[in-house]
C-alpha cells in the first residue's frame, strides 16, 4: 500500500470510529491536516467504499479471507489415473475419534 491509500484508510477508520458520516471532503480534511499528500482521487474512492460498504463489517472481517481453493491435478495415461484411484480411499478411510473428556484423564483443571 502507498502512503497514500495508508493515509485515506486511518482517516476512514478515525470517521468510523468517531460515528462523524464518511465523505470524501472530511477524508481529504483529516488527511491535510496530518500534513500528509495524496492523490485528490484517493478520498472520493474511500468516501464511495464506505458508502457502499458497512467498515464495521470491514474490520470486523479482515482476518476471514477465503480458504485456498482446491488444485486440479491432470494426469497423462493410465498410470496417473490408476494412482488417483488408488489415493480416493485413503480420504473414505478417514475415522472420527470421540473427543475425550476431562473425566476420562483423571483430573480436571479446576482440581
């Protein structure tokens, strides 16, 4: 990220925070007033952003990105067919264990 986009994102969040209505004008004032420079588009697209999206949600969500997504393998001949085949039951094998209780050890941690 640029100073730029660093600068407009903490004036976001300090509108936010402070419940004042995010526009473009208060971003590019609380940024002036940092004596930081930005590109005069930099404001309108976080002013537009916060209006189209909620930034408690934002931050509240940060952490939850997607998890990776699954990887197509091609395989060339029967050979690699035959091995994907023989790999499928390992995953069907798979056991649940009954999570163990405190009982069980003997103790617990308020013992």
């Amino acid at each position: 990220m640029s100073l730029s986009q660093f600068a407009c994102t903490y004036a976001t969040l300090i509108l936010h925070d402070e419940d004042i209505s995010i526009t473009s004008d208060k971003i590019a004032t609380l940024v002036k007033a940092a004596n930081v420079t930005v590109e005069s588009y930099w404001p309108s697209l976080f002013a537009k952003l916060a209006e189209k999206r909620n930034v408690g949600d934002l931050i509240m969500n940060i952490g939850a990105g997607g998890g990776a997504a699954p990887v197509a393998v091609a395989s060339s001949g029967p050979a690699a067919g035959g091995a994907a085949a023989a790999a499928a039951p390992a995953v069907e094998e798979k056991k649940e264990e009954a999570p163990e209780s405190d009982d069980d050890m003997g103790f617990s941690l308020f013992d």
